[in-house]
C-alpha cells in the first residue's frame, strides 16, 4: 500500500468512525434511563444494551490491535456502569435474561463511554502505518484475519448495531 493509499483508509476510516460516535449521540438525544431498558419484546435489545454493546466491542477488539487497556478498565467505566456482568463481558454470548438486567441511571454514561472508546480508536488509526494494515491477527482463518480486515469488521458491527438502536428508539416514538 502507498503512503497516499493509506492517507485514504486512514480518512475513510476516521469518518465511519466519527459516523458511530455522532450517531450514539443522536440516538441518546432525548431518552431517559427507562427507555435505556425498554425492549419491543421480551428477547429484544434495548437501546442501551445496544449502544453499550457497540462500545465495549470496539473497544476490545481496538484495544488488542492497539496493544492497550480496554478504556472499559483503563478509564473505570467499568465501575462507574456497575453492570450485573463478568469484568470483561461485552454481550457477546449474553442471552435475553442477561441483558434483560442491563440498567444504565443516565444516558451521559454512555455517551461518555462512547466517546472514549471513539478517542481510543482515533489514536489507533491515526498511529497506523502502511505496513500495519496487512499484520495477521487471527490466522486460524482461511484468509488469515488481518489488522485491515479486523477494524472494517469493528467498523461494521458498529454501524449495524447502531443502526438497531435507531429503530428501537423509533418505536419508542422518540426517533
């Protein structure tokens, strides 16, 4: 890859990215921490859990490729949530009792987690180089998983959880 190819992925990726955080904001505009849990049935997520999720995801995977603390411990967001889960849960595997017990007091905690989890993925994208895009994370896959491959698939996890947590705040009759 050429140094002007990577200032393209750099800005492609830095503006998916920010497309998530500014997106969070917008979906917490206006909801209180009862519409944080409310659910259209009973194995739903709720907006919370969503959002929370799409966090603590990017937030895993980004930290590993950055070789960093999760900003989950690092910045005690896990304190402050003082969520009903392991330390290192993120919802992967969580079945619908599991975040059924999902509870946030006030949408600013996610918001504000959000925002660092976006700082953290800001440092590492900034920080790539060239040579960084095609390290292999993961090769027990048939193409092995590489630092590129890893982030896109964070990048769109995020926008389809997002994008979930929109429609769930649209039938609440707040979107």
């Amino acid at each position: 890859m050429t140094a002007a190819a990577t200032d393209l992925v750099r800005a492609v990726l830095l503006d998916g990215f920010q497309r998530i955080e500014e997106g969070v904001g917008e979906v917490l505009g206006g909801l209180d921490a009862e519409d944080l849990r409310w659910r259209p049935g009973i194995d739903a997520n709720p907006v919370g859990w969503l959002l929370w999720h799409l966090s603590r995801q990017q937030d895993a995977q980004l930290a590993q490729i950055a070789g960093e603390e999760e900003v989950w411990r690092a910045g005690g967001w896990q304190e402050r949530f003082d969520l009903p889960y392991a330390p290192d849960a993120h919802g992967y595997g969580q079945d619908p009792g599991d975040v059924g017990r999902f509870e946030v007091p006030d949408p600013a905690l996610l918001e504000g987690y959000a925002a660092a989890v976006h700082e953290l993925t800001r440092r590492l994208v900034h920080g790539l180089g060239e040579e960084d895009y095609g390290r292999v994370l993961d090769d027990s896959w048939d193409p092995p998983v590489t630092v590129a491959v890893r982030i896109y698939s964070v990048l769109e996890d995020a926008a389809k959880h997002l994008g979930q947590a929109e429609y769930v705040k649209g039938l609440l009759g707040r979107g």
